[in-house]
C-alpha cells in the first residue's frame, strides 16, 4: 500500500493528513500555531502534527511516499523555508520545511507550494477536466491567486507569482491596501478592506441612509453583507465591491487564459449569490477572448489540504495523469 500526506501551515493551525493511493484520508491531525518564540518551534510543531496523522492512520513516518505542503509565506524556495511571516513576532524569521519533513519521512519528494498553489492545486486534481489551465481565486482576509497555465503551477520569483490582488483596479487610489500601496484590487474587496471601503463611500455621500456600525472599531465585512437589501449604504457597498471584482476578475482571465476559474475564501463562500453571481454576470461581458467557467470550490475550508494531498500524490502538480497509485 502506497500513502502520501499533506499539510497545510496557516497562521492560525496546522493540519495534516494522511492518504493512501486512492486518495481516500486515513488519518489526520490538527494543532494550533505556535508563535514562536523561534521559527524551529513551528517546525517542531508541524513534523508533530505530520507524526500524529501518520499514527492516526497506523502508518509508520518512514512509509509516507512523498509530502505535499501548503503553507503561509513568503518564501526562500531554494532552502524550503518561509522566511519572515507576517503577523509573528520577529524571533520567527525562518520556519524550515521540506528538510526535516523529508527527514521525517526518508524520502526527497516534499512539494512547498503557497496556500493559493496548493487550492489551485486540488481544485485542478478534482475537477472532472482535469484542466490544464486553470485558476484559483480566494477573497478572504486577503486575495490571493493559484495559476496552474499549460500544465504547470506558476511559482515566480520566490513564489510570488498570482498576487491578483495586489494589482490596480483604481489608477485613482483612494484606498491603500494592507501592502501600503494605492488602487489594489484587496484593498477594496478584501474581507479586512471592505469595512474601510463602507467608510469611504459614505464619506463620498452623507446623505446616503445606513444602519451600519461604522464607528465601531469591531465593524465587519459580515455587518455589510447582512444587511444586504436592507440598508442602502450595504448596497451600495456591494454593489462596488461587486465592480472591482469583475475588473479584478478580468484581469486574472486575460492574463492567464483558464479554462476554469474556482473561487473560495471566507467572503465567496458565506455571501455566494451576493459575490459571485454578479462576477459569473458580468465578466462575460468584459473578456474579449474565451470565458472560462467560474466555479465555487466544493472544499471550502479544506482546499489547501487537499490540494496539498493531491500535490503529494501527482509530484506536484495535481495532473491525474501523473497518479502513481
């Protein structure tokens, strides 16, 4: 029997499972994140996680095949590490990966991917196409893209290719992103932007009538989609949150071509017809070459890991036909 696993390393958790040649989880674990107070600590963390999911399985370290990993960044990819995550505190400068995991499990073949590469990923190994070209788009906290265009995952310069949304969709500015630059399109639709974005439009409008708490300093991107038919400002909202994303979306269809593009993020999958049926409306409209079909991800929170599992079992890559079963 052949078993592969993969984990997923967020800011928040680390998750790890464990999959035999099929595909199917045969163990699995979860732990918080720790903080430190070195990057070794988080490693420690992760090859304890990585070692609970085999024991769950009843599977020995040694007969994991290879290891898929999706993980926060950035990233050096020549030493397989991340280096100076954001939102830990500065003694967290290096979190070695694919080293001591590949000499947990006795074998070369561990795959780093950013979280957006390994949703990309497993949405590629799962779809009933299988496609070549293909696109994941997360709007959550952030927005982030995974690319696999001819076959390949697109990686970039230290992993930092299909940052959409850090790309501008208002030359005018008016908002700065979390990156401190102007116009992106995060800094409008991200989850942690919309709220500032709300300020924004009604400091645009004072006569616009709104029940929103936009005073208080626990105001959510949630707050606005409650209200969705309710209050004028939330639709107001909404509706501009709606026109950057078409633009955002255009973008990311002009420029890598897909047959498929697969949403997911915290924003897309609690407010579906609020977010993406104005996007599956609208870009049709706006793509002067081919329309890719515009899907929801059927493993919402899970997509990292599964993409991570199916990076483990296609090297990399999530192609059905590189399945060594």
């Amino acid at each position: 029997m052949v078993y592969y696993a993969g984990v997923d390393l967020g800011a928040t958790n680390v998750r790890a499972v464990v999959g035999d040649g099929e595909g199917r989880t045969v163990g699995s674990s979860k732990n918080g994140t720790p903080r430190g107070p070195t990057g070794i600590d988080v490693t420690e963390k992760v090859l304890a996680t990585l070692r609970e999911a085999c024991a769950d399985a009843g599977v020995e370290p040694a007969r994991i095949e290879a290891v898929g990993i999706g993980s926060i960044g950035p990233f050096d990819l020549a030493e397989g590490a991340v280096i100076d995550p954001a939102n830990f505190p500065d003694t967290v400068d290096r979190i070695p990966l694919t080293g001591p995991i590949s000499v947990l499990v006795d074998s070369e073949e561990v795959y780093l991917h950013n979280d957006t590469n390994a949703g990309v990923i497993g949405e590629r190994f799962h779809s009933d196409r299988n496609p070549d070209d293909m696109v994941y788009v997360t709007i959550s906290s952030g927005i982030g893209a995974g690319v696999c265009c001819d076959g390949r995952i697109i990686s970039g310069w230290d992993g930092n290719a299909g940052e959409v949304g850090h790309c501008v969709v208002d030359p005018r500015g008016r908002l700065t992103c979390g990156c401190g630059k102007e116009g992106h399109w995060e800094g409008y639709c991200s989850g942690n932007n919309i709220p500032e974005y709300a300020r924004l439009l009604a400091e645009d409008d004072p006569s616009i009538d709104t029940s929103l708490p936009l005073e208080n300093p626990d105001f959510t991107a949630k707050d606005v989609f409650d209200l969705a038919g309710q209050d004028e400002l939330a639709d107001h909202t909404i509706e501009q949150v709606a026109h950057w994303n078409v633009i955002g979306l255009t973008n990311v269809v002009h420029s890598y071509a897909p047959l498929v593009v697969s949403l997911g993020g915290a924003v897309v999958l609690h407010n579906e017809d609020l977010v993406v049926d104005p996007i599956r409306e609208r870009v049709p409209e706006m793509v002067m070459s081919n329309v890719p079909e515009i899907t929801v991800t059927e493993h919402g929170d899970d997509v990292v890991l599964e993409g991570a599992l199916a990076s483990a079992m296609t090297e990399g890559t999530g192609d059905r036909r590189r399945l060594r079963g």
